[in-house]
C-alpha cells in the first residue's frame, strides 16, 4: 500500500474488533482522515498512548481502500499529560475537538489553518496558559470564522448602525440596533459584547482579566451548534 507522512492531532477514537481501533485524526496537510490503528488496544502495543485523544503525532499512514493504517506514530506534543488530569481542561478540550471533527465533515480535504488554530488550542490548554473554558469558546467560534461563520459585533447586521446595538440574533448573524432587532434576537449587554469580540479575535489581554459571563457563553454555544447544525455535547460538561 503507497505510504505517506504527516503530523496530526487524535480527536477520537472508536473500538475496532479485538485489539483495534479506528482512530480520526486532523492532519496538518492531508485534512481529517480516519485510520485503523492495529493492535492499539493490546497492552505491550507498539503505539502505547500516542493514539489517544488530543495527542500531536508525527505520522506514517498506508492508504488502504476503504480506511487508511498507521504504520507508526511518533510524539511530537503530549497534550493530553496536561489536560486529562484537570477536569476544566478536559471538559475545554472535549469541546474543542468535538468541534473540529464535526465541523470539518469532509475527509481528505487539506485546512492546514484549521489544524494550526486545533493543535494551538490544545496547546494553550495543557500549559494552563489562559482560563480552560475561554479557549474552548474562543477555539469555537474562531473555527467557525475560518469556515466562514463569524458573528459581527461591530454593527447591526441590518442596517449597519453602530450605536443601540443591544440585541442578538444567532441566525441573522451578529448584533442588531433598537430600531431594527426582530423577534426572537435576545438582548446582549455591551460587557458580553465586548468578551465575544475578545473570544473571536483571541485577545487574551481582556479574556485574562475577567471571568467569562454566563450569558457569553450561552451565545457561543447557541452559535457553535446553529452554524454547525447539531449540538455540541461536551458543552454540557462545564455547565453541570
């Protein structure tokens, strides 16, 4: 089977027979594939920890005609060693590859932006670099700006008005002034405007300084699974 080499991050994996698993992985140039991993599940197996969820691994994959093989897995960032053990960092980091693998639905189609934004989140997340639930909600809806879906903030989607923007609607796409919101937008504070903003744009300077509100959250969520059309789970594992 022709071989071929490229880093990537585990974002799930599922039982296979016996000892195997099929295991999806977001590769750097190749897009999201999934690949049997045979053995993985034996205790002597060759790949030890490497294929497991949230590891970056340098990779030897063998096509094959229906699911690829790896062939062998080497560790470039042992993400998971700084996040399985923190229950808000597990959470963020379910949140996190959850949405890459359903947003990105297509197999084989090279985001190497979206697997630079992926393997950074995590990243951040294993230091404990920033609050473990803002890297989560920011990693979403930046992901979903890559794809296209970015909230504006800045003006009412109507009109373009920039003052009274005190309303929120997740499927017009972004902010509405007094004069122009429909029903069904929710009324959005300009605190919780300005954190979505410093969410979309990764601006850690203001994300540090306060705790992340309620209602921020809410709309990351509500946009994440409007845009994605479906929910996102992991989610919930924050809020309980």
């Amino acid at each position: 089977m022709p071989l071929y080499r490229d880093e990537g991050v585990v974002l799930r994996t599922i039982k296979l027979g016996e000892a195997d698993r099929i295991v999806t992985i977001l590769t750097r140039n190749h897009g999201k594939i999934r690949a049997v991993a045979k053995g993985v599940r034996r205790v002597k197996s060759r790949f030890g920890g490497r294929l497991e969820p949230f590891m970056r691994d340098d990779l030897l994959i063998a096509e094959g005609r229906s699911l690829d093989v790896v062939s062998q897995a080497a560790s470039i960032s042992a993400y998971a060693a700084g996040i399985v053990g923190d229950f808000e960092a597990y959470a963020a980091a379910c949140e996190i590859v959850e949405t890459a693998d359903r947003l990105i639905s297509t197999e084989n189609e090279p985001s190497p932006a979206q697997y630079l934004l992926l393997a950074g989140a995590l990243n951040a997340l294993s230091r404990h670099a920033h609050p473990c639930a803002a890297i989560g909600d920011s990693y979403v809806l930046r992901a979903l700006s890559h794809a296209g879906w970015t909230p504006r903030l800045d003006a009412c989607v109507v009109c373009g008005e920039r003052d009274n923007l005190d309303f929120f609607s997740v499927p017009a796409g972004g902010v509405m002034c007094v004069k122009d919101h429909v029903p069904g937008s929710q009324r959005i504070t300009l605190d919780t405007r300005e954190q979505l903003q410093a969410l979309v744009e990764g601006d850690w300077a203001i994300l540090d300084m306060a705790e992340e509100r309620a209602d921020t959250r809410k709309l990351v969520e509500e946009w994440g699974e409007y845009y994605m059309e479906r929910p996102i789970r992991s989610l919930r594992l924050l809020d309980s």
